[in-house]
C-alpha cells in the first residue's frame, strides 16, 4: 500500500525519477509493516510430522522429549483372510504392516508413550491399546541387526549408533487401513541435562568448556547445520558463543569486569526503536500437554510493530517459557546501545566475552569483538543483562489429552440368539458380546472352532466394548404376559464406566433396553445406580423374542443386548446340538479367554406357539386352539396386523401323548369322540427347525 500511495505522490511531485524514489521508499515501508515474523531455529513441526524421506536427518535427543520419528523399513501389507461377520458370513480381510521406525542419532534409554493418529497407542505403564510386536534398540555402537529385518533382508543393517523402533504386524485397521502418524515420548537421559552439556554433544568437539549450568528437561537438537542445531541452545539460556583456545565455548555470564582507566576513544550507538520487536513469542514442547507444542508471548509498551518468534525444540514449563520470552524481549532492547572502545596496546588480553567497565561509569559490558590495527585495540561492547532472576507467571492452556486407561482383562459372553432384526436368516448364527475389566478395553481378535477345538478360523475383531455384568441377588421366576413390577434386577457391572439408562415405555415397545440375563431375553424400563459399578434394574418385561422366562441365581450374566456393540457370526450349515467354541484375545491379556455354546436352534426357529387350549365340543370331541409367533414383527405397532409368518409356509406338528404325530396347517385341531388323549405338544415347523413345544394336559 505505500509502494502505492508514494510512488503516486512521487510522480505528481517529481515526475518519472519521483516515482522511482516513492516506489522504493513505500517498499522499504511496506517491508518493515507486513514482514513475517522473525523466526530463529529449526521448526517445530518438523520435529513432530513423521518423515519417510531419503536423506532426512535424524534428531539428537537429550532428556525426555516428544519426536515423530523417520520411517527407515517397511514391508508390504500383509493380508489376513478370515470370515466375515454377519449372517449371511463369506469372506473379508484384515491389513497389517512391520515397519521401523529411527528416533534419535543418540543412544536413548527407553520409549515411554506412544501415540498413533493423535490416541495413545501405549500407556504410561507400557500397556498396549492395540495388540502388535514391539521391540526397542537403543542405539548402542555394538547392537545386532533386528531379527525380522535381518530375516527379510539379505543384507540388514544394524543402524548402530541410531536408535529405533520396530513394529511387526501393526494390525492397520483402526487406523483407516493405512500406516498411522506416530509420536514417540522418548526418554534419552534419566535426569534433565545441563544445557553445556547438550551444547558439547551437539558440537562433536568444537564445543569446549563446561558451558552453561542451567538444566532443561528435553531437547531435539536438529537443523541444517551444528550451528542451527546450536543456535538454540543459545537463546534458551541467554547465552552467547565465543571465540576460545581449542573452539567455540558457549557462555551466559561473565567475569569480574575489567577496568578501562583512559580509553584513546569512545563512541555509543543506538539503534531506532523500531528495531526491536514489540512482542517476543517462545514456541516450545509443554510437559503439561503432552509435550505437544505451547507458546508463550512477551509484549512491551511504546513504539515498534515488530514480532519475533523463537521456536525453541525444548521441552519447557510454561511458566519458564514465559519467563524466556519476557527476558529474550528485555535483552533485545537493552542491546539497543552499543559502545565502541578504542584501548592502547595494554587491552591486547581482552577477549571476546569478558566483561569491562569504563573508569567513569558503573554500568559493565560484555566484550562482543575485538580488533587490533594500527597498534590499538578496539573493543566492540554489548550491554549486559544484570536484571534479578525472578520466574514469569505463564498458563499452559487446556490440554486435549488422549486418555491412558488401562484396558484391563477380557470378558466375552456367546449366546444363540433370536434375530435382533426382520432379516431373514441364511443359517445359524451366534452373537458375541465383549468388554474389559478397565474402561481403556477397545476390541479382541476372536477365534471360532466347530469340532472342539481341533482347528481354528480367524472371524476377525469383536465389537467395541459392551456393557456386562453379573447378578447379585437371585431373580425369581414372573411371567412374560405383564409386567414384573415387583421383580428387580440387581447386578454388578465390570467397571464404573459402564453405565445404564431408564427408557420411556413407547421406547420399551420399540425394543429399547433390551439384555440377555442367563438365557432369557428381558427389557427393563427404570435404572438407577446404586453404588460404582451396581445397579437397579425394576419394571422388568420378562421372556422377550420368544426366549423362557426361568428364574435366575446369584452370579447369573448379564449383558446390554445392542447391535452396535455385538458381532454375529455365521455357521453355514450348523445343526442343533453342535458345540461353538470360541477364542477371544485383546492387548492385555495374558491368555486367549474361551467361551462355548452349545446350538438348541434358537437363531433358527420360531417362538413356541401360546394360548394353547382345550375345549369339548357337541358331540364329545375336543377343540384344540392355539396362537402362533413370528420371530419378526417384535416392535409394537399399533393397529397394525397381522404378524408377519416369517416361514416359508405354515406348518405345526402336534405331539398326542408322545405317542403319534399330527401335521397341521392351522393353529387348531379337533380331537374325535372318545379320544384317549392326555396330553399334548404342538410346535411350529420353521423354514429351518422345530421350535420349543407348547404343552397342556387335558
């Protein structure tokens, strides 16, 4: 804008050669007003982003930092087939990769956390959100090649000197089937180190003398060169490089200033205001977030439009990091004024970084340059920061952690049960039901056999977690035809995160608050929490979807039948009688948990026919009547009719006194004068099985 408005204003005034003068003028304006901020030091997102690029240079880690680390070998996906859920079954396939991983050019001592796509992958306590092989190499001089690489490869590096991460069969599905952003807490040294120390490590010998004493609890020393991995280090402490025998030491203090009685000359420069930044902000890693990225800022009153930014690859409080930015701003208008000195030949012994004082004055100052002609030296000299050290006041933020729970051990429930929906079935199926004893619990790889164990199928990952228990007081027997308003559930759930919920009774009738206790299916209408993790369940509707109302002890299961959160799987060619085992396994366990069930046709054949009953007629015979089921049509509509058959046709079979067998294609027969029957039996003959029998005595 004023490249605009002046090159105008030149031109009216000056014509073409006014123009010309304006144009530069507004540049130079226009530069100093819009200019990015100052930015010193490597970025830190680099630092953060895993890389898998060739000739990325690896960070040297100090302390206890957060680094995304360079993918340096990976294999293919590899595929594992296995039955798909559902009930139609078929096939499906699940992705996993073995990959490395390089964190730091410097030996560590160990992998704290780590972090994929943002959620911990693993906790503080080392325990393993997602089932997957894992080993460290530290970075020794002398380690071996890692096995699964050198089996691989024919000729495997050690990468000695690097330390790295290995992965094998990350399974890749919770991650959007493709290889995660992962973010390592790297511990590389047990204690904070000392800021001199990290500045002779980064230095490989160039660095010498004890350096500064002050300490930071991590630091990722990266850049294009040592002196951009240095540069840092320099600011963090207020320091300074100079000029010593033997290299380069990095200092914050100096000496006993040194008296200049009768200097030749002296000259002081200061610098415009506008030189200095206004505002200073310190980018740094935040140990109360995670270590991820926090910023603190700086500002002072007065004159100037300038903003620094100092993007420090430490891990700093923010209270620090406050005090950092408020010292670095003060620093930087102190050094304002500059001084020039011009000594005799009896100043030759001064040396960059010591301190002088003139005779006249109080004030000391730090020695920047010196310059020996025309046998006099002169000194080029930079205010020194004598402020107290006093601690700045700085808010880290709200911090959007990913939650470390502890998965705890798996349960799992398996169950023959009747459709939860008006699809019609192509076989038999059973539904498994899995949770943890912790809230960190997410899914388990399941295992199905159906010859006892003898061979296996992989069917995939269960569910997420569902919300199971067991009974703690018995449940007396009430009928399915009213509600059991005096009968109450009472259990204990597996942990406090669980939770259940009252639903109005129009929800009830559309199928809400549906749970599996023991083998009977119930419907509950009140909950009320009791106590962590114990509940009250009353206004209980009993034997729902066809299944038997029975009477259940202490210690019963029971678990929240939701679709979401079970996973039904398919037995093409299962037969009443046939035993289901299964297998399931989630990070954390120490052993498969095994479940088994034996098939009584309950995913497969109609609810038992009701309201059988007898009656004679006229002529001496007797009438029998009864009501079909369907195993579809269970959400209440009203004046909606008639139920849906849900068989290919309909067909009973009558049982007189087990001793004959009649087909009937209605729900009634007629029993002819002088029967001798006592005692009936009618089931309805499904698409795929008998269901459970009626019975009445006459």
């Amino acid at each position: 804008m004023a490249t605009l408005v002046l090159s105008t204003l030149g031109r009216a005034v000056g014509g073409p050669i006014g123009r010309a003068i304006g144009g530069v003028i507004g540049h130079q304006i226009d530069r100093a007003l819009f200019a990015p901020r100052r930015r010193a030091g490597p970025r830190l997102s680099d630092l953060r982003v895993p890389d898998a690029s060739y000739a990325a240079p690896l960070p040297l880690l100090f302390g206890t930092t957060r680094v995304g680390g360079t993918v340096i070998w990976s294999t293919e996906p590899v595929a594992t087939h296995h039955r798909a859920h559902g009930k139609a079954g078929g096939a499906g396939e699940s992705y996993a990769v073995s990959f490395a991983v390089a964190l730091s050019a410097r030996a560590i001592v160990d992998v704290a956390r780590i972090w994929a796509d943002g959620q911990l992958l693993r906790g503080a306590a080392g325990d393993w959100k997602c089932a997957t092989g894992f080993r460290l190499h530290r970075g020794a001089e002398d380690q071996p090649p890692d096995p699964l690489i050198a089996a691989l490869e024919r000729d495997a590096p050690a990468f000695r000197g690097i330390a790295y991460a290995v992965f094998e069969q990350l399974p890749l599905a919770p991650f959007g089937h493709r290889l995660p952003a992962l973010s390592f807490e790297v511990i590389a040294d047990a204690a904070p180190v000392r800021v001199g120390d990290v500045a002779r490590a980064i230095g490989a010998g160039a660095i010498v003398g004890a350096g500064p004493d002050a300490t930071v609890d991590g630091y990722a020393a990266a850049g294009d060169s040592v002196a951009g991995a240095l540069q840092p280090l320099a600011a963090l402490c207020g320091g300074w490089f100079v000029a010593v025998p033997g290299g380069v030491a990095l200092a914050d203090r100096c000496g006993a200033a040194r008296v200049i009685d009768d200097p030749v000359a002296r000259t002081a420069l200061r610098r415009p205001i506008e030189t200095v930044p206004r505002v200073v902000t310190v980018a740094h890693y935040d140990p109360a977030r995670d270590h991820q990225l926090g910023a603190q800022r700086a500002r002072r009153e007065g004159a100037g439009w300038r903003e620094d930014m100092m993007e420090l690859p430490a891990v700093l409080g923010a209270g620090r990091a406050a005090t950092l930015a408020r010292d670095t701003l003060r620093r930087a208008v102190a050094a304002r004024v500059t001084r020039t000195v011009t000594c005799d030949a009896r100043a030759l012994d001064v040396r960059p970084g010591d301190a002088v004082r003139l005779a006249d004055e109080a004030a000391a100052w730090r020695v920047a340059r010196t310059r020996f002609e025309r046998h006099a030296v002169t000194l080029e000299l930079a205010a020194l920061d004598r402020a107290p050290a006093v601690a700045a006041a700085g808010d880290a933020g709200a911090a959007r952690r990913a939650p470390d729970l502890p998965p705890g051990t798996t349960a799992i429930v398996v169950a023959e049960l009747p459709p939860l929906d008006d699809a019609p079935p192509a076989g038999a199926t059973v539904t498994l039901f899995a949770a943890g004893s912790a809230p960190g619990w997410r899914r388990a790889a399941l295992l199905l056999s159906r010859d006892e164990g003898a061979s296996w199928d992989d069917v995939g990952d269960s569910a997420p977690a569902a919300t199971m228990g067991v009974l703690v007081a018995p449940l007396a027997h009430a009928p399915a035809t009213l509600v059991d308003r005096g009968g109450a559930i009472e259990l204990l759930l597996a942990h406090d995160a669980m939770t259940l919920e009252s639903c109005p009774p129009r929800a009830l009738d559309r199928g809400a608050n549906l749970a599996l206790l023991g083998d009977e299916l119930i419907q509950f209408a009140q909950a009320v929490q009791l106590a962590p993790c114990r509940w009250r369940l009353t206004r209980l509707a009993r034997a729902r979807r066809g299944s038997a109302a029975a009477a259940h002890a202490a210690g019963t299961r029971f678990v929240l039948v939701e679709r979401a959160r079970a996973v039904t799987l398919a037995l093409p060619g299962a037969r009443v009688g046939e035993a289901v085992r299964v297998l399931a396994a989630a990070a954390g366990d120490a052993a498969p948990v095994a479940a088994r069930v034996t098939l009584d046709g309950a995913s497969l054949a109609p609810p038992a026919p009701v309201h059988l009953r007898a009656s004679a007629t006229p002529d001496g015979g007797t009438s029998l009547r009864w009501t079909r089921r369907s195993r579809y049509g269970w959400d209440w509509d009203a004046g909606v009719a008639p139920v849906p058959l849900g068989e290919e046709r309909e067909i009973y079979r009558v049982a007189l006194d087990d001793a004959r067998t009649v087909t009937v294609t209605v729900p009634r027969l007629l029993l002819p004068p002088g029967h001798d029957v006592r005692r009936v039996a009618v089931r309805q003959q499904g698409t795929f099985a008998l269901s459970r029998a009626a019975e009445l005595a006459l």
